[in-house]
C-alpha cells in the first residue's frame, strides 16, 4: 500500500514536471480579469498568464467551449475565484480532469462574507481581500516551480505594496468624517468586502440576481426600503445598462456613483491597479457627500 501511494506520488510529480520542462515557463491559466492581473503581477518574465476564456463573456451563464478546454488540457495551473463566480470552470475542471493541471483556489484562505448562508464571491472588489489571494497564489505557484519561488513571494510582496498605497489617499479623505451613520445601496452585491476595510456595510441590494432586472414589485419594495431605511448613496455598476437605476434615482432622489465589477474588457496586468483606483476615488466621493449629508464632519 505504501508503495502504491509513493508511486501515485512520483507519477504526479513527473507529469507537474514534465509540463513545466515542455513549456520552459510555468502556463498559468485564469478564471477572471482580475485573478489574469494577479498572476501577471506574480510570474513576472517568469510565467505565461493564459485566460481560460476569451474577453465578452459573461461568468454567470458560461460554459467551456472546445477551444477553452483545449487551452485548460495545456496550462500547468489554473487560478480559480472558486466560491460562485467562476462555477463553469469548476465545472469544466471536475469533468475533465486534466492531467497535470493544478487547480488553485485564490479564496481558501479570505474570511468569506455571508448572507442567508450564500457566500458573497466578490473578493477581488477589495484591497485587503485581493492582497490574501495574490499571497496565497504565489505560494502555490512557488510550490509548482521551487527554483521561481522566492521571486514569485518577491513579485507578490511588491504588488501587494502598490495595491496596500491604493487605500492610503482616500483613507486621508475620510479621517475626518463620521461614517458611522453613512447607509449604502446596490445593485449588485459586489462591493461588501470593499466596504467592510472602512467600518461600512451596504443596508439593501437593488438585483434580485446578477445582471436580472428587478420586477415592478420589487423594484417598489426598493425604493420603499431605501426611504425608509433614509439611505444616502446608490452603487451601481460601471459599464453595464440599468435602467431602473434612473427610476429609483428619481424616486428617492438619492445620489449614485458608478463603481467598476473589473469583469469587462481586454485582460490587462494593471487591471485591477486601474479599476481598483477609479473605485476608490468613487468611495470617498459617495461617503464624502453622505456624511456632509448628514451633517457629520469631525
């Protein structure tokens, strides 16, 4: 029995190693836009970044092509979000199992936010959370190529650093407001790990779903709940066409601010710096105006 394990063992390695020889460099395949960026920054000149899908694509209603399964059977490596918005790909992978292909799972060390028992999978709409994940992946990719290793924790160190300088500005913004009364609405629930580094929760969530039109029902109950609940400012998502936004814009006069989701466009290695920068700037903008809403400057 223990031979057969150890043999298990040396055929697994082989195949990892005979990959990595084939190729020269690690190929390291990608769920999402912002998980390419991750990577990107990581392997540097010592990596290839392969997106498992092509740009245009929505994550929520996706399956793998023939020509995405060809790309997943030639990676060493894919880096998957793995908690619910990249499912086809764990679906893809579980079907196929493709030899010699290690699937990392950039969220398996991010304390996860959850509400009615359904994890919210939109950690990489953060600093803090987006940091764990490019640690944990350069651990594993490190683990994959020994000899690149500490150049991957060294790449990864550097980024976090950049990513970490990102909150600084809009952190001397905000010091001297109280947030404490500040009530926030969405569209989507994309941004409550974003939130949650500066002490803020969002208080009602506009889609019954992704991407889904809410009903003339719910769509009532909305904007009875953002009156009552006397909310501040809406968030609602960069680059894609909500036209109810404008009729609870209307009816509440609330305020709202445009936010990017980074799952559009080409596949970029500054990507999430860029977006994460533009979505920053937007958040002391909306909290900047609620609190002086409110009344509450320090």
């Amino acid at each position: 029995m223990f031979y057969k394990i150890m043999f298990s063992v040396m055929v697994f390695c082989i195949t990892l190693s005979n990959a990595y020889a084939q190729h020269g460099k690690l190929h390291v395949g990608t769920t999402l836009h912002p998980y390419y960026a991750y990577v990107a920054n990581i392997v540097g000149n010592q990596g290839e970044v392969i997106p498992l899908i092509e740009t245009g694509f929505n994550p929520h209603n996706y399956s793998l092509s023939p020509a995405d399964i060809g790309r997943l059977k030639n990676m060493d490596a894919l880096v998957v979000n793995g908690i619910g918005h990249d499912d086809f790909a764990l679906d893809g992978f579980n079907r196929i199992k493709p030899q010699g292909v290690t699937l990392i799972k950039a969220n398996d060390q991010v304390p996860l936010l959850r509400k009615n028992h359904k994890v919210n999978p939109h950690t990489f709409v953060s600093i803090d959370a987006a940091i764990r994940q490019v640690y944990a992946i350069a651990k594993s990719l490190g683990q994959l190529a020994p000899e690149q290793a500490k150049y991957f924790s060294k790449n990864a160190f550097l980024y976090a650093k950049k990513l970490r300088a990102l909150k600084k500005p809009v952190q001397d913004i905000l010091i001297n407001h109280d947030l404490s009364n500040v009530r926030i609405a969405s569209t989507h629930n994309a941004y409550g790990y974003l939130l949650q580094e500066f002490g803020l929760t969002v208080s009602a969530v506009v889609e019954p779903a992704h991407g889904v039109s809410p009903s003339a029902s719910q769509l009532q109950q909305t904007i009875n709940e953002i009156k009552k609940a006397d909310i501040d400012v809406l968030f609602t998502e960069l680059n894609m066409a909500n036209s109810y936004v404008d009729v609870i814009e209307k009816a509440t006069g609330i305020k709202v601010y445009h936010f990017s989701h980074m799952t559009h466009g080409q596949y970029s290695q500054d990507l999430v710096e860029r977006e994460m920068k533009h979505n920053l700037t937007m958040l002391a903008k909306a909290l900047t105006f609620a609190a002086s809403k409110s009344g509450n400057t320090l």
